[in-house]
C-alpha cells in the first residue's frame, strides 16, 4: 500500500484549497495533487561558468520527474562563487554563503512541506550547503553532480582556471614576462563551457565525497558538464528520487559515522581539497551525528595510501581521474578498508554498489598496493598555537619542507601582507601570520589564497611559511602553510596574542604547530585581549559573525 505523502491534505480542506489554486498556474490537477511532490533545488546564477547550464538541467528534470510519477517544483537559492563572489565583504561571502543556502533551502521546502528534493549540485559551496539541509531537513534527498567545465590550452599547452590564476599572480609578482595581452587571451581559453573548475579544487572534491557519502548515484562523479553521462545521471536520478520518496528512505539513514568515514578516506586517497573537512564537520552537526571529522582525518591518514594524483596535487587530469572509472573505481580500489555494509540511496550498500566494478586506468587510480604515496598530504596538526586544530596540505608529485621555524611577521588582511610582499616587508626565515580572517573575524572566513601564490611569485618558496585562521582555495596548494587554526583569532585563541618576532615552530611530519612563548607572558597578553570586534559590515554578514560556531563544532554552521 503506497504511503501517504506529507505533502498532501484531506481533499476540500482549507490548506488543500489554497495549493490548489496557487498551482492550477502550473497545470496542476486534482489528480496530480495526491502525488509526490518534489523540489528542484538550483543553485542557478548569472555570475560564474559554475552554474551556467543548471537552468537546462532543471528543466529536463521536471519532465523526468513527471515522467516518473510525481510533481516537479524548481526552487532557487543563493550561489556564491569564489572568484566572483569573494570580491566583496573581504572574502566573507563564500563560507557564510554555503549556510545561506542551507536556510534558502529550509524556508521553500519545508515551509511547503514537500516531500523529497533533488540538488544540482555545482560550485563548491552548493554541495556541502545542499547535503547540509538535506541531513537537517531529513527528507528523501539526492544530490545530482552538474560537472566540470571543459579547458583549453594557451600557445599549445594546457590552460585551466587555475593556471590562469598562477599566472596573473605570477606577473604581478615580476616572476613571469607575460603581458596583460598574454593574460587576456589565457582568459579566453581558460575555460570553454560552464562547469566548475577542472582540477581537484573544493568543488570536483566535494561531489566525490557526496558519492562516497552514499548521498549520489554511484558513478556519477566526477562528470564533465554537459555530456551524455552527464544527462543519464540526470534522468537516473529523476526516477530514483521518487522512489526514495515511496520508500521513504532519508538522508539520516545514510549519513552515518562509517559514511563520513569512507568520505574521508576517499579525500585522503586522492589528496583532495582541505575544505572539505570543515564541510564535513557542518554536515555532521546538522545530521545531528556524534562524529569528530577532524579526528577521522588523523585516524585514518596513516593507513590511507595516496591513489590518485589530480591537479594541483599531482600531473594527472579530471577528465583523466572520470575516465579511469571516477569515484566509483576509487572506492573499489579502498573497498577492503572501507565500511562497505552500509546503506546508500540506491537502496542498495556500499558492498553491492561496488560489484563488478572495474578500474579502467590502474595508473591513474592505483591499487592500494602500487600507491602515489603512503605518506599522508592532508594533514591535521595541533599544538600550543591550534589547539582545536590547524590543516596542512602537501602535494602528491612535490616533495616539500615540512618543518620550518621563524619569527613572526603579523597582518591582518590578504592585501596588506600581498602589499608587504611586493614592497620587500617580508624576508626569507619569517612565518607570516595572517590572522583575523576565521568564521567570525571577516566576518564569514577570509582567503589566504592569493598570498599564498604572491609569496609562490616572489619567489619565497619554503623559505617562508604561512600560518593562518583563514582558509584557502582548493586548487591552492604551495608551500609551507597552516590553514584554519582554531580556535581563530577572533574567538581569543592564541593566534591572538602572537606578536612581531615571537617564534613560531612548525613540524608537520610531527603534526605539531607551536608559539614558542613562555606562558607567563602569553597570560599578560590575555589579559589585555578585547572581545572579538564587531564587523563594520552589515545585513547578512553581521549576522553570520554573531550566530557562527567555530570550525571543529561545526564548520561555521550556524546551528548550535
């Protein structure tokens, strides 16, 4: 006997009258009333490549979905986009954007008490933001990877999103002789067709981890937009999003602690983005789930080989990992460390998902016998100066420093210690410390990015290291930097009471990031810290700096 839906009420009713007339605008029948309803989650925008062809897909998923028996309802929320949407309130806007959307999401689907969503999922932040109000929601949900964008070449080599990135920084810095003309015709080619960017950045990393969660169809990630494999993950999911609804089978009986366990196992396997760990921590607390991401990291980094080497992190490509069998072939080839008995939304588990699976390119996505590496690239330190946690993250193919000690050289925004770069401020032997920019000192987390590559430019290499409570981009992957610490500076941690010329020792083999100050002259320092400073911004941002919780308890989730 088929189930009632939540959506529905009794025929003739007051609330059913109401519905009805708002929908007969949509040609909805008396009939079609008593089916599933399902929401179109599109992160759609104008702004970035990132979404440019998700109103296409949304619209071939509401006859899909038709098709399949239910009632389609397309619903939009906000769609930050790094390069694009950081250019205001100092950065702040992309993380605090991702909760936004999770509210987005809350208010149309279930104010309208429909009865299951499908997510096109597309820019970074659309992906943990959809999975997080998915587990908040708990309503049959599927999220739909909408690819990658395709790349060009420059002169005859290869050119993505992030080259062009290296190379505009490159030539600010006098590393490289290319003009602005050089630039602008990379610009053209960098990318030729929407999609997110093409490399192992946040975005491609987190629609492998949604796979891996169990929270895609198996195989489906990652895909280059636009193409056949693309629209059949489309039109598989439109029948299997209402059947999920039939079967009543939500994101909380997939989200348990052994998926966020083989997520990150498979972020460690391909040495993928750092930001997902944070993603994660937020998907866990709006589950409601007593799981502590960062620990799984730590617990799993040793014994988790590096597989697969992608850009940056390694000379492989994207559409070289997609054509070697994608994430489906990773999890096949960690399947016997994996928990493999545990549902996903095939209905099926981890284990039958995986069967006849078959690894196309084993050189690509190697066996965990022939690994890149069995030493770990992304890694979780602490220490006297994170003692919540700090993120290091090394390359598969380079081999870098990772211990360095210095004094400390203090800023506290991107662009002044960019500027103290190209005017010579910072010397050879220093760690800089860029703090303030966490969760709640942008307001909405800052990006250490871009000084990342401007020290890359001048040429510092391991010579200076960077320590940070910001984040970075996940094509952003170069020298010897401490991402995230926490607690942030803002919220009082010791990051706060560093000062110009303190030692600062970093060890990253040992896991371990100090301030080398004696402890009585740290607690003079407290002594004379001020509340955290409220931001000069307004509207969304100053309620994000006010309701955010600190990395470890939530990725800057704002539920408590």
């Amino acid at each position: 006997m088929e189930r009632k839906m939540r959506s529905n009420y009794d025929v003739g009713s007051a609330r059913w009258a109401l519905r009805k007339a708002e929908w007969n605008v949509h040609g909805i029948s008396e009939e079609d009333m008593q089916k599933p309803k399902i929401a179109i989650v599109n992160t759609s925008s104008g702004l970035a490549a990132c979404f440019a062809h998700l109103d296409g897909i949304a619209e071939k998923l509401k006859k899909d979905i038709w098709a399949a028996g239910a009632v389609p309802f397309e619903v939009r929320t906000s769609a930050p986009a790094d390069f694009v949407t950081s250019a205001g309130g100092k950065g702040g806007y992309i993380l605090s954007g991702r909760d936004l959307i999770v509210n987005d999401i809350e208010i149309a689907v279930e104010g309208a008490m429909l009865d299951g969503m499908i997510c096109l999922a597309s820019c970074d932040k659309t992906v943990p933001g959809q999975l997080m109000a998915a587990a908040r929601l708990n309503i049959p949900s599927l999220v739909v990877a909408c690819g990658y964008q395709p790349s060009g070449e420059f002169r005859g080599e290869h050119i993505d999103i992030e080259d062009l990135w290296i190379h505009a920084v490159h030539r600010e810095t006098g590393r490289n002789s290319l003009t602005s003309d050089d630039i602008n015709e990379m610009t053209e080619n960098a990318i030729l067709g929407p999609g997110v960017c093409a490399g192992m950045g946040t975005a491609n990393s987190m629609h492998i981890v949604t796979e891996a969660l169990g929270m895609a169809l198996p195989g489906s990630t990652p895909v280059l937009a636009n193409s056949e494999k693309m629209w059949e993950t489309v039109q598989a999911a439109a029948d299997r999003i209402v059947q999920m609804v039939w079967d009543d089978l939500k994101p909380r009986d997939i989200l348990t602690p052994e998926a966020f366990a083989n997520a990150v196992m498979a972020v460690l396997a391909t040495s993928a983005s750092i930001n997902t760990a944070k993603h994660l921590q937020a998907l866990a607390a709006e589950a409601e789930s007593d799981v502590d991401v960062y620990r799984l990291y730590e617990k799993h980094a040793d014994k988790v080989p590096i597989l697969s080497g992608i850009r940056p992190n390694g000379d492989h490509f994207i559409e070289d990992f997609e054509a070697a069998g994608g994430a489906r072939a990773l999890m096949k080839q960690l399947e016997k460390i994996l928990y493999t008995d545990i549902l996903t939304a095939t209905g099926l588990s981890v284990k039958e998902n995986l069967l006849e699976v078959e690894v196309v390119n084993e050189e690509v996505i190697r066996s965990m016998d022939n690994a890149l590496s069995y030493n770990p690239c992304v890694v979780m330190v602490r220490g006297t100066l994170a003692p919540n946690t700090g993120i290091a993250k090394l390359s598969v193919s380079e081999k870098r420093k990772l211990q360095f000690s210095g004094p400390a050289n203090i800023y506290s925004s991107a662009q002044d210690a960019i500027d103290a770069v190209h005017n010579g401020e910072i010397k050879e032997g220093q760690v800089v410390v860029l703090r303030g920019i966490g969760p709640k000192g942008t307001p909405g987390m800052g990006m250490a990015s871009a000084l990342v590559f401007a020290l890359d430019g001048a040429g510092f290499g391991e010579n200076v290291a960077l320590v940070t409570d910001g984040q970075q981009s996940g094509l952003s992957n170069k020298g010897v930097v401490i991402n995230e610490i926490s607690p942030e500076a803002a919220d009082g941690g010791p990051l706060a009471l560093v000062e110009n010329g303190d030692t600062i020792s970093i060890d990253v083999e040992k896991r371990f990031v100090d301030l080398d100050v004696e402890e009585n002259k740290l607690e003079e320092r407290r002594s004379r810290l001020e509340n955290t400073p409220v931001t000069d911004e307004r509207g969304w941002l100053q309620i994000y700096q006010r309701l955010s919780n600190p990395l470890p308890e939530g990725g800057g989730s704002l539920i408590k």
